[in-house]
C-alpha cells in the first residue's frame, strides 16, 4: 500500500533509550523566557519602589537637615543674647539671661575637667565616632530587658549636633538627623574639636552655658582654677541643670557629683586616694546677688531691650537712667514706712516714681519686694487718682479764662440726681480757685468740670500723657474716677514743673551689643509746649499751697514745693505727687485687692514717704524757688488757707449714680 507524501513510518524506539521531542524543547524554552521576563519586571519594579522610597525617607528624614557653618561660628550659633544694665554713669547694675564665660582650650584646663565630663556623659568618647554601635546595641538589650526606656545611648558628639542644630522632641526623624548631623560635625572638628565645642556650651543652669561661666558663676573662679571636686559636680549638671542645680538644690549636685568622681576612678583616670579627698572637699559656693531694688527697674528694660534688639544674636548693654542710690533709698523708705505704718492702717502695698527735669526715671519702686510680688504698681497698676487729678481740672479752667482769684461757691448743687458731697469749706459759702484747690474742694472742682466740659478735662490730661481715658466722661472725672498709673500721673505734674512743657518719662538711654554696635539710642527730644508757660506758673502757685497750708502739710520740704494729695473712693487708693525745681516724684499706696485702708488718704502715709524721698534726692542741693510767678492781675487777694478736711467716704455710689443718668 503506498504511503502518502511526505510521510514515513517512525522506527520503534530502542529498548533503553529516551525518544527526543523538539516540540517538547521549544515549549520549556519559551516558559524559561516567560519567567525570565517576569523576574526582569518584578525587579523592576521593586527597584523603582525601593527607589521611590528611599526617595520618600530621605525627604522625610534629611532634606531639611540643617547646615554645619564654619567651625568659627559653631561656638556663637544660636545664642540667646545675654543683658548686661549699666546705671546713667557706666557702673554695671546687673546682669540678666544667658551667661557666657570666656572660650577654654582643652589645653587651657586641667586634665581632671573634660575627663569628668567624659565620665559623666560618654566614657567610651576615645574608642568611638561619632556613633557608638556597641552603646547602641547595650542601650538596646538594657531597655528590652527593662520592658521601657531605661538606658540611652546618645554620645557626646549626638548630644552637641542636638543642642547646635535640634530641639529637645524625642522622635526617629530626630534621631536620625542627629546622627547626621553629629557624624558631620565629628568629622569637621575631630575627637579634641567636638569635646572642647562640647565644654564652651553646655548648660549648667544659673543661665551659665559653658564651663567658664559655670565655674564663675558657682564658684567665682575661672574654668582653669576648677578643683577635682568642683569639676565633678559640674560635669554632673548636664542630666538635669534646672533641677540639681548648685543654687537650687546643693545636696543633689554634690551625690550626683561623687557618682562622677567613683566613675573616673573605676576608669582608672584618678587614682582612689585623689577620688577620696576630693569627695571629702568642701564646697565655697559664691553667695548669688539678687537683684532685689532694681528688679522692677531691669524688668521694664529688658522688655524694650528685646524689642530694639530684634532676633539678632550677642550679648546686649542696656543704659539706663536710673540713680542706684536713689533707688535704693526710695525702696527701702517703702519697706520702712509700711513695715511701721502700713499693718495698723490696712496698707499692704506701695510704689514709687522719681523723675529727673528732663523726665529720665531715676527711681522706679514698684512695690514692697519684687521676690514675693514681681508685678509693677507704678506701671502696670490702674487706679483712681482721686483728688489727685484735681489738678488737670483746675489747668482746664485755667484755659478758659478762669483766675486763681476767681471764687466759686460751696454750696450744695445737684447735677442730675448727683449732689457732690464736700467737707473743704468749713461754713464759707464761696473760695477762690487756689483756696479750693488746697482744700480739696469736691463741689468747686465739679463746678470746674461742668463749666469747661468734661471732654476738655480729658483732651487736656491726654495732652499731659495720661492715657486709658473715655472719649465721652462723666463729670465723676472731676473727683478722679478713672484708672490712671502712676508713672503717667507723675510725668503729667512735671509739666508744670517745666513750664508747660512735656517729657515723656523714659528709663533707657541706650542698648548696644558688647561688640560696640549700637541698637537703640535715645535722640535728643526737645521739649514740647503742653500748656501756656504763665497759666503753669499759676498752677504751681496754687498746688504750692495745696503743701504749705492745704491738704498735703505732711509732705513739707525745707524748700519750695508743689504737689497735690489724692484719696480714691473709700480710701482703697491714696496719692501723693509732688516737685520742687529740682525733681518731680509720685507715691501710690493701697492694696492688690482693692481692699480698703483704714482712714488713709494721700495726705498720710503717702505724703511722708513723697517727703523723706524727696529729702534724700535733695541732699547738696541749695533750695531754689520757682520761677516767678507772672501775676494775674492788680491787687489780687492775698490767699489765706485753713487746714486740711477730711475726705468723703461715699463716693463709690454717687459716682455709679452719675455714670449711669449723665450730669
């Protein structure tokens, strides 16, 4: 039979002997290729995963990672600025802030004083890098067996990039910049670079950052000077400088300084005897030196030194006007006359302010004791001044024609429901202006009010600086019932003591860097015309004898003087400001709470305090009178005053009636 073509018989296969299929070949050729490119993919892709995530964790963790500048200017980066007070004559005052000791060469310290540091933050400082592996994998076993956090592993050279460049959060990205940043600064400034940076910035408390300035300030020596002990307390600081602070708590610096001293000695850097006789070294602390009187003072300076300093960094020398003398002398007659005074009749509180001609603050007493109380009652207290604020009421008649001579009656008058109370005539129906304003006279001075308007009182006190007044007063402000500060109401009565003319009170006359640059220097400001130059002259006439034969006989001098005295609604606040040619000088005492004195008005207590203040500012002065009075008219009655009446005690509610009905 024949075949078809192309086809032919396959032999039978040898016993034994496999049969070979091409097909079979081709079709495991292709699956090899198949998974070959399957493997190429998923490689693919998994690289280009691998890279984007890489890309992702290093922009999460190191693309913000801050430069290391130059190695000059690691020692300065990032300093708060340090301030140091200066008085008007150059003499240093105090110091506040950071403090910064002079930069120590390792080579400059004895070698027992970075060995204890060593022993207290990083013990394995020369075996190691930047990092410590072997640290790492211990601190790792420690807190695994611990079940939490109990051992850390940070070195020397991490804890340096944290303070240089890093805050204080505990986070992996962090630590993962740290130990970028420490393995750069590692290898910037070498093993000896990093451990002396490490030294000249370290905080140990007391506003002390480096080992000089802690070593100056705790001990009053220089870092070279250290003893073997002293070194060892400092070098225990570190973990926690607020708290075991030498200045805070002394027993808790001195245990944690001899774990520092046994550790030194189990590394065999001091031998046991030097370990034991340091332990047994006693520890002269230097006494620290409060900054007592002048806190209220460096407080209200340090505030404007900021702000003229802006962000920059260095340490800044701020100027200022201040008389330390007289201000020590105005605080302690504050203690003193409360000390005696002030628990029988309910006074708790004082303040005081004494101005130079030009309105440079020579004396800021701001209360009792800055320690117990750091707010400021000359500036930040608002009180009522008063009879105090009589006289811008006196100075606004003044303005619309009316004459010292000029007389207005006592007699009971009604505005709206509001009929002023006043015990200052003594019987007489009528007094003259200057009489009135000697006695303290209610109705006249609401008369006044009345007759010039309210608002022209407030535009002429604003004149004078006094701010936080209504647009729209009541007549109640011819009484003093708006809140004024001291400082304010002080340089307001200097007008009149500089002829009308007005100077802002200031108490900084300077802040530059301690490298010469200048910030801030107050310009020559001339003074400005506040009020008519004869009218003043008439002010201080009359306010002459609100002292010599009016209310305020307790605030006598042995020269000519001016003031007026201020007693607020139930005797809760009580004023007393005054000048002679020389100074001008303002008293507020009371209470924080607004409890009411017993019987004080600003007659009393604040009258004797302006007074033996006064007294002291005018020691080696020759007494001088006021400029001559320009005369108001011919014949004008000679004023004949009686003495002082008392203050009413009612005021609270007539003052409620008439801010709420309108005059």
């Amino acid at each position: 039979m024949t075949e078809p073509p192309g086809h032919e018989e396959e032999a039978p296969a040898e016993p034994g002997t496999r049969t070979f299929r091409a097909d079979l070949l081709h079709q495991r050729a292709a699956g090899l290729n198949r998974f070959r490119r399957a493997l190429i993919a998923t490689g693919v892709a998994v690289a280009m995963l691998l890279t984007v995530g890489v890309a992702h964790m290093w922009n999460y963790f190191l693309s913000d990672v801050p430069q290391v500048p130059a190695s000059a200017e690691l020692a300065s980066l990032g300093r708060a600025p340090g301030m140091t007070f200066v008085d008007r004559y150059g003499r240093t005052l105090a110091t506040r802030g950071p403090k910064y000791g002079q930069a120590v060469r390792l080579t400059e310290l004895p070698a027992y004083v970075p060995l204890a540091f060593l022993a207290a933050e990083d013990r394995r400082f020369r075996q190691h890098g930047a990092l410590d592996l072997w640290g790492v994998t211990r601190a790792l076993a420690a807190n695994l067996k611990a079940g939490r956090s109990a051992e850390g592993a940070s070195t020397l050279t991490q804890q340096l990039a944290r303070d240089l460049f890093l805050g204080p959060e505990k986070t992996l990205k962090r630590k993962v910049q740290e130990a970028v940043l420490a393995d750069k600064l590692f290898k910037q400034l070498g093993r000896d670079g990093v451990l002396e940076l490490y030294l000249n910035r370290v905080y140990l408390g007391e506003n002390a950052y480096g080992i000089d300035a802690a070593a100056k300030t705790y001990f009053g020596k220089p870092a070279s000077a250290l003893t073997l002990n002293e070194a060892a307390v400092l070098a225990g600081l570190p973990k926690a400088p607020s708290r075991l602070s030498l200045a805070r708590d002394p027993e808790g610096a001195l245990k944690r300084g001899r774990l520092v001293l046994d550790r030194m000695r189990r590394e065999g850097w001091i031998k046991d005897a030097d370990a034991a006789r340091a332990m047994s070294e006693r520890l002269a602390l230097v006494q620290r030196q409060p900054e007592g009187d002048l806190a209220w003072v460096l407080d209200m300076a340090a505030a404007q030194a900021r702000a003229e300093a802006g962000k920059g960094e260095g340490g800044l020398i701020i100027r200022l006007t201040i008389d330390p003398a007289l201000q020590t002398t105005a605080a302690g007659v504050v203690r003193d006359a409360l000390d005696k005074q002030g628990k029988a009749v309910g006074a708790g509180e004082a303040a005081v302010v004494l101005l130079g001609p030009d309105g440079a603050v020579r004396a800021l007493v701001g209360g009792r004791d800055h320690d117990l109380s750091p707010f400021n009652r000359a500036v930040q207290a608002r009180r009522q001044p008063g009879s105090a604020f009589k006289p811008f009421v006196w100075a606004a008649a003044l303005e619309a024609g009316d004459k010292a001579s000029d007389f207005r009656s006592t007699e009971p008058v009604a505005f709206g429901p509001w009929i002023p109370r006043d015990h200052a005539a003594d019987g007489r129906a009528q007094l003259t202006l200057a009489e009135a304003l000697a006695k303290s006279s209610n109705r006249v001075a609401v008369r006044l009010a009345h007759e010039a308007g309210p608002e022209k009182v407030v535009s002429l006190a604003r004149r004078f600086g006094i701010a936080g007044l209504p647009d729209k007063p009541g007549l109640s402000v011819a009484l003093g019932a708006y809140e004024v500060n001291l400082l304010d109401l002080t340089g307001a009565y200097q007008i009149f003591q500089q002829e009308g003319r007005f100077s802002r009170p200031w108490l900084v006359e300077e802040v530059a860097r301690t490298d010469g640059t200048v910030l801030y220097r107050r310009p020559p400001q001339p003074q400005a015309a506040a009020f008519d130059r004869g009218k003043s002259d008439v002010m201080i006439r009359m306010m002459s004898g609100v002292i010599e034969q009016g209310t305020g006989l307790k605030a006598r001098l042995d020269r000519p003087a001016a003031g007026k005295t201020g007693t607020a609604q139930d005797n809760r606040d009580a004023w007393f400001v005054g000048f002679t040619p020389d100074w001008t000088a303002g008293v507020w005492v009371g209470n924080d709470d607004h409890t009411p004195m017993r019987g004080v008005a600003g007659g009393d207590l604040p009258a004797e305090i302006w007074r033996r203040v006064m007294t002291a500012a005018h020691q080696g002065l020759p007494p001088r009178a006021f400029g001559p009075a320009v005369p108001e008219e011919p014949g004008a009655p000679t004023v004949v005053f009686e003495e002082r009446s008392a203050f009413y005690s009612t005021l609270a509610a007539e003052f409620a009636r008439v801010e709420g009905q309108g005059r």
